[in-house]
C-alpha cells in the first residue's frame, strides 16, 4: 500500500506518522509549504512530487475544501482509492455526485473520530487513532475494493472500523456531538453577561457541561455549517424542549418537569460505557484523599496492587481546584475486593 | 456552641458527624425513627429530648419542607439561630416574612455546595463541606450575631463562607447549576428515541455535557419548582438563542453561528478554575499511557517525583471505556519540569 496524504495538519501529519512507524510508503503534501515542512519532518513521509503511484489517497484538508480536493485527485490518480477524514460527510457526496461511476466506485467517506484540543503537525502523533471510532461511510457506487482499503487504513492505525450509511452518520453526530456543542456553547454564552460574583459559585456540574464551548470557533461554525440541517432539526426540538419546561415551571407543573427529567436520566444511561448498557455491572469506589503530595500515585498504586481494571477515574472540583475527592469506577464484580484493599492500605473509602 | 441538627440525611448527619469530630456538642433528631438511628450511630451525636438547650439549629430536611420546619424551631428555640441548607433561599424566606423581627433576626439561610450522588445518613462522612463553597444569605432583618454565627459553623467544618444576597443566590444557582440541569437533562432525553447505532458514536462531549442528567429526578424536580421564576427566565432565554442558532444554520448565515460559538468560548473561561481568570497560568500536558497494569499509578508516581502540584487531571474516554489518553493540569511555571521528568522516566508526552 502506497499513500498520498494530502494536508498536513494534526489529523493528516498523524496518519503519515502512524503508517511510516507500520513500514509503508507513505507521501504528504500541503498547499502551504511552511505547514508541509512541519509536517515532513514530524512524520519522516516523502515529498509528493507528481508522477509518483499510489493506491490510497488521504484527504486530510479543512472541511470546506473537501470535496474539490477528492475530485482533483481522483482524477489525478485514476487507480487510486480517495478517501477523506472531514467530520461531516453528506454535503461531500453531494458536491461530487455528477461524477462518473468510475469515479465513485474509488470514493470512500472517512471519519476518525479522534480530535483533540490542539491542532497542527506539530501536535501529530502515531497513537492518534488507537481505540477509537473511524466511521467508513459507503454508497451505492462504492466498490467492496475501495471500501476494504479505508477499513485497513482504519485497522493498521489501531482504530475501530464502523461502517454506516452517509444519512446515519449524518444524523448520529449531530445528535451525538454536534448538537451538544451548540448547548455548550449557548449555555457558556450565558455567563458573558453574569456578574462575576455568579459564575463565582459554578462547581463540577457546569464545569461538565460546558466543557466543549472552548473548541476552535471558526472549525466548528464550518462543521456546523455543512450539516446544518440535521444540526438545526436538533437544536429546534432541544429548544421547543425547553419552552415547553419553562412555561411547566412558571405554571407549577411539577409532573412535567419531572417527567423530562427521567427521561433524561434514562436517555444518558444508554450511552456506551460506564452509564451504560455495555458495562451495566459496574460500581463507583469514591474515596477521599489527604490533600498531601503524591497522594494521587499512592492511591493509584494501591489500586493497582488491589489487581483491578480501572473503568473510569473522575476527580471532583470545587472552588476551581481539585478537591481530595476521587470516583473510581470498577466491574462490580471487584468493587469490593478494590474497597477492601484500599482500606487495608489506609484509604477513607466513601461510598 | 451547642448545636442541634433536625434531618438526618446525607448533609443533617455529615454536619453532625464534623461537630462530634470537633468535639462540639451536637443534638440530632429526625421524623423517621430509623434514619435517626442510622444517624446517630453514624454520627455519635445525642438524640435530641426536650429541654435540651441549644444555640443553633442546623434545619437539613427536604427542601419543601424547610421554612415549615425552620418556623417551629425558631419558636421552640427562642434564643437559637437557625439555619438551613436548603439549594433555594428565596422560597423560604417568602414563606417566613410575616413572623417577627426577633424571629427574623435570628434566621440566617445556608447553602453548602457539597451535595453527592450518593444520598441517606450511611453515606455521611465529617469531610464532605471541605473547600466547598458554603453560601450565606441575609436579609435585612438578620442580626449580626447570626450570621457569624453561621460564619462560624461553616468554617468548623472547613467550608468556604461566601455572603450573598437571597436573590443574588438564587439567580446565580439559576445559572450555574439549575439551568445546566435541565440542559443536560433534555438533550439526555433525545437520546431514549434515537437510534442505538447514532448513540453508539458518542465520545467524551456528549458524556461530559449530560453527566449531570443522571442525578435524582424527585430531588431536582423539587429545587427547580422552587426556583421556577428564576430558572424558567434562564431555560427561555437559551431556548430563544437556541431557535435563532437553527434558523441561522437553515439561512446559512454562518457569522451568526461563530458568533455565539465565540461567545460561548469567552464564556467559558470565565468559570474559576481551570479555565479562567484565576489560574491563567495553567498548562495541559497530555501523557499517553501504554494499555498496561498499572501505568496510571506510575504516572502519578512520577508526577509525584518531578515535584509538580496537580491542578486537574482528566483521563480521555472513547467507545464507552478509558483510552491511554491522560491531561495533567499544571501550572505554566512547572509544564515544562514535569514534561521533561515524565519523558525521562519514559512517558510518551503529546502536546
């Protein structure tokens, strides 16, 4: 396998860096030649330079300049496979739609669902992708050739291969990830104007949920604006939601309000993982720690030695500091062989 | 100070419990005989008799019963302070405006911000208000010697005693807590009718964003219909930036949507912390951990030995479990020693 990675960012540079570490021959390109530069030399890729075969083409570019990108290379690499990373996928297909079968037939959506809070080559890192989703979107055009290259791609830098249609992967992240971070960010947009002597007495639980309201404004007004749609469907029915809560409490109608609130309460329990369904049989240790030094590496190490699988750790927050609070989660199969040992190592176990 | 505490829940008997600790004199009575029990034996206070003569009552019991309860002590005790730990003030306090000056001067309103997941007396523990928030609220009619008095109670027990005006509370706990309650709550609730497969490609945003949409539904749906006016003003006021953010996606006016995100980003680091103005200074420095038995408590160990103070620590999550993915919050002066002393005992540091 031979790759053309073209865009140089932290998405682009890390997947040239994580198939340069498995051996394959692997070339970077970037319209900015500072960026590519950064980019050469972080992932140890070769220069593309024109005339030069491969077998897979990685469009890594900003969302917005997608679509052109895969249909210049398609053309320019007749016997290539092209496939993309952008995080939204509909408005892709839908600007290459007049292309030819043949075209299509090489044209795999791609989303490794892997961001972080940095951004640029310099960020690049082989690891990037390991356990994490990579969402392969196919159509009817797509060959089975074309679409079990992108899942080696996926699998040969240790992410998990889903595969959904261009309408349910469409629709899932404006649920699952879109939608929240409009909330997030119209929620945060709230304490703008607040006295600061209220944002003041903001604990662990805003803390969460606004979380996302600091990514990149201008990457997310582009995500946003190519499922728009689907975004605005969602954001629509939160909103109606919402007045229809508001004007519940104003009239005293205690049910109303109860009810969307187990609903709730049932809708986060089927997210995958520790609230959920795939792991229902788990248990949270909490435990208090002294506020001394290497209390954390102590309590780490008596879990350790306790010879349990850490699920999940959260660390409780109050005042904008950490406070000794620490919740660990755990199968309930060892919940109490972990109580156990940790009080026996002298831990104050909570609950 | 001789104390009695009428609620033998979580907070009535962890309030009792650090008194005992502090060798104070402490009194606790409950309507339910068996959760007296429980909180007694918890918190090896004495059941409260009549004629037991005390200088403060400490009110614990569920919300809508509070300024009820408050009242008959005020008059059973009439040389008492007396104050609650309700999450709503206002309420109250209307409640109570037709009673007497000396009634009124002796009542001083309290918010402990420590609350739980977990709730009931066997969950209590003397630690539970340290660096905690614990906010006062006065009026006009309070006497000076209450509020210290409070003052005093909320220092003993290592909490942080913040004064605010009633409205002042209510409208900032509105905010900061409520609002992103039912937030979460209803963007959790889309979650019961979508598909398993959207819900499946959810990542750390969405988890982080509804975590809190798992807390007590009877509990809240009582704290939001005490604060109705207050939150039902908030809800609407996101529910109408919410509509105008859809039908700024459906026009395609993009500048409207980075707009809010921008705000929301500005927003965010307002909060204490972390985030904002107080800890500027701070720097994130992401470890990635190898899948091995163990390595978290290594980690700590050598975050320990590098001699760096942790702010936060954060641990990533994808596909339902923990990844090796792990966020140091250091500050700025020390990112640089402990990136350095990681690298040195082998950790592979990202950005």
């Amino acid at each position: 396998m031979r790759v053309l990675v073209i865009g140089a960012g932290l998405i682009g540079t890390s997947i040239a860096l994580a198939l340069k570490a498995q051996g394959r021959e692997v070339f970077l390109s970037d319209s900015n030649s500072d960026a590519l530069r950064t980019g050469l030399d972080k992932s140890g890729a070769s220069s593309w330079s024109d005339g030069s075969v491969v077998n897979l083409v990685v469009v890594a570019t900003p969302p917005s300049t997608v679509a052109d990108v895969v249909r210049t290379a398609a053309h320019q690499h007749p016997n290539a496979i092209i496939t993309d990373v952008a995080s939204v996928k509909g408005a892709i297909f839908a600007a290459l739609a007049e292309e030819s079968d043949d075209v299509l037939s090489r044209i795999v959506g791609g989303h490794p669902m892997a961001g972080r809070e940095v951004s640029g080559a310099s960020a690049a890192q082989s690891n990037l992708f390991v356990d994490r989703p990579w969402v392969i979107t196919r159509t009817s055009h797509t060959s089975d050739a074309a679409c079990a290259a992108v899942h080696e791609l996926a699998t040969t830098l240790g992410a998990v291969p889903i595969e959904r249609s261009v309408e349910e992967h469409d629709q899932a992240v404006a649920l699952i990830s879109h939608t929240p971070q409009v909330l997030a960010s119209v929620l945060a947009s709230r304490l703008v104007g607040a006295p600061q002597s209220h944002v003041d007495l903001a604990g662990q639980g805003i803390r969460d949920t606004i979380r996302i309201a600091g990514s990149d404004s201008a990457l997310w007004s582009d995500i946003l604006a190519s499922n728009a749609h689907e975004v605005a469907h969602q954001v629509s029915q939160v909103a109606a939601s919402l007045s229809a809560i508001a004007a519940a409490l104003e009239s005293g109608d205690k049910q109303a309000v109860t009810d969307i609130l187990m609903l709730g309460s049932q809708g986060q329990k089927k997210l995958p993982g520790k609230h959920g369904a795939q792991v229902r049989q788990d248990a949270i240790v909490v435990v208090r720690l002294e506020d001394k030094p290497g209390e954390l590496a102590r309590l780490f190490g008596a879990a350790a030695q306790a010879d349990v699988n850490l699920e999940d750790v959260r660390i409780d927050h109050s005042l904008g500091r950490m406070t000794g609070l620490v919740e660990l989660t755990v199968s309930q199969a060892v919940a109490k062989q972990l109580e156990d040992s940790l009080i026996a190592q002298g831990f104050v176990v909570i609950a």
